[in-house]
C-alpha cells in the first residue's frame, strides 16, 4: 500500500481541500496554560497575505524555534517575508480570520535546509524566527522559556526509558478534527497539549533524524495535526524535536518530529542567531 505524507501545517482552505485526507480527533488534549514560550505563528506571502500558521517555541526573548516547512512556502526553499507571533492561549478571540495585527512581527525567517518531504528522513525541517523586538518589550509576560536539548539526547533518553516510558508532551495550535474530505475542520487555535511517547528513532522514516511518536488516543496520550507543525516534542521544559509531517493520515497516522538534539542543526543553529546562543539552556537529557 502507497504510504501518504503530509506536513501538519495549516495552509489556506484551497490548499487543504485538495491535500490528504484527515480523518480523525488528536486525541486526549487539554488547554495549555503551562507551556506559555508556545506560540502561534502566522506567515505572510512577499504581498502581505496571510498564507499559513505553525506554532513553536520561544528559547530565548528573541528566539522562536518552528519547522523548516513552516518557514518555507513551497519546495523551492522560497522563504515567507514575514510573520506574526502570537502567545495568548487562546488566538481565535482576536477575530475568526488570520489575525492581522498584534502579536509580536519577525522578518527574519530562517530554514535549516527544507526542500520538501521527498528526502524523508532527512528532511532538515527545522527553521527559526528572530523577532524583531524582545519578547519582555512586549504585551506579554513570559517568565520563562524553553531549555533546548543537546546533542543525542534523545538516544540517551530512549535508551534509559525502556517500553512506552520514553513520555513527551507535544503543544500547539493545531486543528483538532478533520473530516475526510477536509471540508470541514474544527480548529480553535488555541494553544492545546497532550502526552505521548517516543515509540522510536531508527527506522525507514526515522533513521536517526525523526522521532516516532504514539499519536494512539489510548492510554490518555493525544497526536497532532494541521497547526501543530513546528510545535515542540518536550521532555520537561526541553524541546527535543519539533513536530514535522505525519504517515497515512495527517490527524491519524503515527507522527514524527524532526530531531533538535543532532549536533549539525546545533552548530547551524548556533551560527543563525549570534549572541543569542548564550542565552539558549541548554540540557542534556
């Protein structure tokens, strides 16, 4: 059987209508009032048009870590202009649009090489927003961020929880139901969270570079969804990898976050935000 892949995120209504068909709740979810560094992302095209959301992580006041995909509008590594961040739990009370003001305004967008899902698995779908103005200068109050894994972390940390005892938390603003022809999408946009755990990271769609995760609603645990993209797989306050494209079914199937914790990312990362690196926590899982 031919395997479908798809991104999870949340592009406009006509781009959905004709991607894979989604068929299925994200499972076990509650409001996230805890992981306030998560926010939600809204890109603009080089005309000023809303194009797509994603959420991420702030690991400093500057900044938010998203995927590569999210950052990128096309498989041609055209790069979004702009973008607004958003960290109010709940987005959609700033109208039922794409919200075109608030938020905090980046223009600088950075991908780490995404040039589409055809290199799976290494799909280099990791990007970052530098902001444009400190995060502590703004309307929000965040009184902490998140602490960014080291290199291989996550091999140490799978290895010393054997089982289904390897636990995440995933958060985002993705969509929560999708029906089969995508006509139809119940879609908060508010900041949600749920469990999992790291079902494995070798394998032909892992290989070192994903992680698999359980998106079985069984057991309490939850999965993701259009929107999610970008979001962070944490352990504690860690953010080990971040949401990346889903196998045979985009709010069903097993998904995988792209790795944060491998050691070329690091040094792009390092590389990409300057002085910012310093004030990055660093934790080894």
């Amino acid at each position: 059987m031919r395997k479908t892949v798809t991104t999870v995120a949340l592009a406009s209504a006509v781009v959905l209508a004709g991607g894979t068909a989604a068929q299925a709740i994200t499972g076990n979810f509650t409001e996230d009032f805890e992981h306030t560094y998560v926010g939600l992302a809204v890109f603009y095209n080089p005309d000023g048009t809303a194009s797509h959301r994603c959420s991420g992580a702030l690991l400093t006041d500057t900044v938010f870590l998203t995927a590569g995909h999210c950052v990128t509008l096309d498989d041609q590594g055209t790069v979004a202009t702009s973008a607004r961040v958003y960290f109010e739990q709940d987005v959609q009370a700033l109208g039922s649009a794409y919200p075109t003001s608030g938020g905090v305004v980046s223009t600088e967008l950075y991908s780490y090489g995404y040039e589409g899902l055809g290199n799976i698995p290494e799909t280099r779908d990791a990007g970052v927003i530098i902001l444009d103005e400190s995060i502590e200068e703004s309307q929000y109050d965040i009184e902490e961020y998140a602490s960014l894994a080291t290199a291989g972390s996550l091999d140490s940390y799978k290895r010393s929880h054997p089982g289904n005892s390897a636990t995440t938390t995933i958060s985002g603003y993705g969509v929560q139901e999708s029906n089969g022809s995508q006509t139809k999408q119940v879609a908060y946009r508010e900041r949600l969270t749920a469990e999992s755990f790291v079902i494995g990271l070798n394998g032909t769609n892992a290989g070192g570079y994903n992680v698999k995760l359980s998106t079985n609603p069984g057991g309490g645990r939850g999965g993701t969804c259009f929107g999610d993209s970008g979001g962070p797989v944490l352990v504690g306050d860690t953010v080990t990898a971040v949401n990346s494209f889903v196998m045979n079914g985009a709010c069903a199937g097993t998904g995988f976050g792209y790795r944060v914790d491998q050691q070329p990312f690091l040094d792009w990362l390092e590389a990409t935000v300057g002085d910012e690196w310093d004030e990055i926590e660093h934790v080894t899982l």
